[in-house]
C-alpha cells in the first residue's frame, strides 16, 4: 500500500463529514480544499550582495524539502537601486503530498517554537478563500541549523484553498489543524 500523508488521511476520512455537516454541501466535490502553499521570501539587500539569493533559495528547499527557485524584478526601480531581471527573492511552491506533509510540520512542530505564541491571526484571509501568514524568523523550522544561518529572515506563507468564501477556508483551515486566535 501507499504512503498517504497523516493530515490528506485525515482530510479524507474526517475533514470532508464535518465541513459538509457544517456548510450542508450536498456533494462531496463541494467541499473545499487545500490547493497549494507558497512560501516567498523577498530579499531586497539582495542587490549589493548576491549570495543572499543563494542563502534564501537553500534555506527554503532545506524547510521544505522542494526545490526552491530565485525570482527576478519585473521592472528598473532607481531609487533601490533595482534593474530589471536581477534577482530580489526566493519562493517554493508545494503542492499534493509534500503540501501536506510541510503542512504537518509546521502545525506540529514549528508553530509551538515561536515565542509567545497564541495563535495566529485570522485577519489575513484575502476575500477569494486564500489566507496569508507572515513568519518573522526562519529559526522556528528544526530543519533549519543556527550555527549556518548569517542572518535572521522571516517569510510569507499562503494557503491557496477552493473555498469560496474566507468563512469556508478558515473552517477549512481550522479542521486541518492551524490554531486561530480565539477572539
């Protein structure tokens, strides 16, 4: 048999019953799911020094297991100094079983490292289903080794979900597992 990720298992076998029970979906095609996850991290001191494009890319293919790729300026900003195609950032698109698996771990064991954690957010949700979450230090992912880091960066996460509605992804969201603020 197959490997089958804890939380895909879990969205299969409970998340599905409870959201239809919830929104009263009469299909299971209705109800919504996560898609993909983005992590992107801007780099603008990337422009005197271009290692740190490096840095970037091989600490999140170390977070989540994924080739990273550098992504390039669109257009001149003379004012930063920017030219158009020089690299200013990193992301990482995970989708399917690593999505899920990189999901599980960030719920399970990076999120309860962050200091004075109460739980995040529910204010980044973008109005088309999506939610956005700002990380401050990389630190916090046990892949990540101090002794190597030169500089601490955080990064932006987004949960792309099939939800119509932010209350159908933040029930979404809440049933995989992501703990809310209680407001």
């Amino acid at each position: 048999m197959a490997y089958i990720p804890r939380l895909k298992q879990e969205y299969k076998e409970r998340v599905i019953k409870a959201l239809q029970e919830e929104f009263g979906y009469k299909n299971v095609m209705q109800v919504p799911k996560l898609e993909k996850i983005v992590l992107s991290r801007g780099v603008g001191a990337a422009v005197a020094d271009k290692k740190l494009i490096d840095h970037a890319v091989d600490e999140l293919t170390a977070i989540t297991g994924q080739r990273a790729i550098s992504t390039i300026s669109k257009k001149d900003v003379a004012a930063f100094k920017l030219r158009k195609g020089m690299p200013i950032g990193a992301k990482v698109t995970l989708r399917g079983e690593r999505m899920y698996e990189f999901l599980d771990r960030f719920i399970t064991s990076a999120l309860p490292r962050v200091r004075d954690f109460q739980g995040i957010k529910a204010t980044g949700f973008d109005g088309r289903g999506n939610y956005n979450l700002g990380i401050t230090e990389q630190i916090i992912f046990p892949e990540m080794n101090i002794d190597k880091i030169n500089r601490i960066n955080g990064m932006d996460i987004t949960f792309v979900t099939t939800a119509d509605t932010d209350k159908e992804a933040k029930s979404l969201l809440t049933e995989l597992g992501l703990p809310f603020k209680k407001n």
